[in-house]
C-alpha cells in the first residue's frame, strides 16, 4: 500500500476542478474512511468550489485557498496536518487556451509540479500520485493504442506541460527514491464539468439553441472515461499500485468527435423529447486547430491485470447521466464560450 488509504491524510491539489472534486467526493462516500481531505485550489476560472458542495461540512474534508506554486503554503499545510500523501489535479487542461497562451500553461504544470516535488523531497515521508493525461504519447492513425511504454510526442502547449511535468515526476523518483506514481487517463467527461469542454460545450448549446460547433470534419477520435470511474481507478492506485509505477486508464469507449455529438443529440433528444434533426441541423464546421491530435485509445491491460480495475459506465450510462445533470444545473454563460471557440482563430478571442 502507497499509502495509509483508509486513514491518510491526503492533500487534493485542484480539489475544487472537475476531475479533484470528483475524487474527493468519490473518497467522502466511503463510510470506512477516517482520514482526511485537505483541497488546495487556487480557484481559477475554471473551479467551482460548489462542485463540493455536498461535502463541505463533512469533518473529513478541508478546504485551502492557494498556489501550489506558494512554498509556505505547502508547509503551513503539511504542519496543521501531517500529510500522508498528495494527489495532484491541478493543472491547466484546455488545449485551446495553450494554443492562445502557453505561458500560464509552462508555470502552473510544469513549475507547480516541480515545487510540489521539491516539497515531497524535504518530507519523503509523503506519496505522490501525478495525474497525466493520454495526450502527451502524441496522436495515433487508424489502428494501435498507447501503452505505458509509448514514447511521448505531445503536439500541443498543453501536452508538452503536461509531459514535461510527467518526466519531472519520474525524475525526482529515480533521483531522490521518492514515491511516486503516476496516471494517463482518456478524455473524462461527467457532471460539474466546465462547459469549454466538448461534452458539456454540446449538452449545454442543446439547452440554449445555439449552434453546436465542432473542428474539422470531426472525424477526430478520443476514447471517453466516465469521471467517477477515473477516481476509483486513482483510489485503487493508491491502494494497491507500486512505487514509482505508471498506469494507464482507458475508458471503455472510441469514437468520432462527430459520432459523439450525434450521440450528445441522440440522447439529449429522447430525454427532452426535442427533435432530433433540428438539434443535428445546427452543427457547424469550424477550421481545425493547429496541432489537433487525430485519434487517442490507451491500453489499459497493465492496470486491470495488476490493480484489477476496469471501468464500469458504458457510454449510454454515462452520457445519460451527464445530459441530465447539466438539464438540473445550467450553467449560465454557455454561449460566451461558444462565442470564444467562433473566434479562436479570427483573431479576437482573449
């Protein structure tokens, strides 16, 4: 056991994002532990701190607002509450944003990551599990999927922070025997996710009538990974992964871009009774982005034979379930993001 999973004190970087505050909830459901949460989140643009809502007076979970990036935070956090491992989300995720500002990507994920490490490196006590993504092995053709021993060839802002911080992590393990673990997932998609995502981009401009956007001729493939499924396949990690590890997490479904949306409409319709084929007359076709990776799929063997996950929600129940959470929790500015993906490469987006 990396760590003490039942009685830890467990650090959540980006508790307040989509996939920390899946995690943490995921955690908090579990009546066997006894340890606790500490989520540090700097709430940045894409954080809602509501995403924790059900859980905010439960006496196993913490809230701190702050940089990873502050090393007297890291302390102070570490001597109220005697750390047992770290958990880091935290990151910024949007490719389009790294397209249009790389900057901000450089110094959250690649110099938080490396402070939190040098944190860990002053209290080795301390496990520390990196959450990567898929999209730092590059893009893949028709056939073929990533393993854990896929070389990196990261074709974006985004993907090269993301692996930059990926080989800080196997580094600072080799170099200093830390422990440390470290997780590829597939695209997640769920509630409280932040609508410049796809999934919840398309949910949302269904609601609100608009035009549903898409890059390319969306044939562009992902592999889809329910969120509540990435966080007990963290959880497993932790509880049962080896030191210094790397692990795949593949979702249970490939598909198109445009596949999916026609799966987004179909759904969406037969919930809300609308009409299909006015819901599908509304896709539009916008350029590609520069550096659009054309297909993703993970082999996630290593994981279900060594951990024994797998994923558990097929995409019909996982849709299914997002559609109608957004259907009861709207966000408001939908169609500000829209806008901003119409404009990403006229020039006037900020």
């Amino acid at each position: 056991m990396l760590v003490d999973i039942e009685k830890g004190h467990l650090l959540v970087t980006g508790g307040a994002g989509f996939m920390g505050s899946a995690f943490i909830r995921f955690v908090l459901q579990k009546t066997n532990f006894s340890g606790l949460l500490i989520n540090l989140d700097l709430l940045t643009y894409a954080e809602n701190i509501e995403n924790l809502s059900s859980v905010q007076n439960d006496p196993r979970y913490r809230f701190v607002k702050g940089n990873i990036n502050e090393k007297e935070l890291l302390e102070q956090i570490h001597k109220e509450f005697h750390l047992d491992g770290i958990i880091h989300f935290a990151a910024e995720t949007h490719v389009d944003r790294s397209i249009k500002n790389p900057e901000i990507f450089i110094h959250t994920n690649i110099l938080g990551t490396y402070q939190l490490l040098e944190f860990v490196r002053a209290h080795p006590s301390i496990h520390f599990h990196h959450i990567s993504t898929d999209e730092v092995y590059g893009s893949l053709k028709e056939e073929g999927v990533f393993t854990e021993k896929s070389p990196y060839a990261p074709n974006s802002p985004y993907s090269a922070s993301k692996a930059a911080s990926d080989h800080l992590v196997r580094s600072f393990g080799e170099t200093y025997d830390l422990s440390t673990t470290l997780s590829h997932a597939s695209n997640n998609y769920g509630p409280y996710q932040f609508p410049e995502k796809f999934i919840p981009l398309m949910i949302l401009s269904c609601m609100e009538e608009k035009s549903l956007p898409i890059y390319g001729t969306g044939k562009n493939i992902r592999n889809w990974l329910y969120v509540e499924d990435h966080a007990e396949a963290i959880w497993n990690i932790l509880e049962r992964g080896k030191k210094k590890e790397v692990y795949n997490i593949g979702g249970t479904s490939e598909l198109s871009n445009l596949d999916l949306l026609h799966s987004i409409i179909s759904f969406y319709a037969k919930i809300t009774g609308k009409n299909q084929e006015e819901l599908a007359s509304r896709i539009t076709y916008l350029p590609d982005r520069p550096g659009h990776d054309f297909r993703y799929a993970i082999d996630g063997s290593k994981i279900s034979h060594e951990i024994g996950w797998k994923a558990k929600h097929s995409l019909l129940e996982g849709l299914s379930k997002t559609i109608e959470w957004y259907l009861i929790h709207p966000y408001k500015k939908t169609g500000d993001y829209v806008k901003w993906i119409e404009l990403q490469y006229a020039g006037e987006a900020t």
